[in-house]
C-alpha cells in the first residue's frame, strides 16, 4: 500500500507507522474493518477471500499494534468480533 493511500486513512502518526510494518493482508483488512463498525472472522473472509489463516495472522498484528480490538460475542461465545480501537 503506498503511502498515500495510508496518508488517505487520517490516522494519527504513529498509527500510520504501525500499520507501515503490517503485512499488505493486514492494511486491507483495516481498510475492510474501517468501514464497518465490528466485523466477524467469517465477515472478513468473505469480502476478501483470503483463507483463514492469513486472515487470523493479520489480525494477530492488527490487535499487536493496537489498531483493533477483539471482543467476544455475548450472544455465541464462541465467537469473536473486531473492530478498529478508539484510542
């Protein structure tokens, strides 16, 4: 991802850094999860059509750098959903 279209995002600095170091699965993830406000594993699989362990291991350095935050589903705890964090 160039960084103008990082540059587009209107993150503070140092997020814009962090996501520098993620993979380009990872940036389209977060570009994905930007648009909506929480979204499921199975969510993210189908707008993108990685498999799922490219998917969980973006998500593992989305959530190392503090750019999104998972939460259990109340409803079906077997499920977890992300969403870009607030701070």
């Amino acid at each position: 991802m160039s960084k103008s279209v990082i540059n587009m995002l209107n993150l503070p600095e140092p997020k814009n850094d962090l996501l520098n170091v993620v993979t380009p699965a990872a940036k389209k993830i977060f570009l994905i999860l930007q648009t909506e406000e929480r979204m499921y594993v199975s969510e993210i699989r189908e707008r993108t059509t990685y498999c799922r362990r490219t998917i969980q291991f973006a998500l593992s350095q989305l959530v190392a750098a503090e750019l999104i935050t998972p939460a259990p589903d109340l409803r079906d705890m077997r499920k977890t959903y992300y969403m870009i964090s607030s701070a």
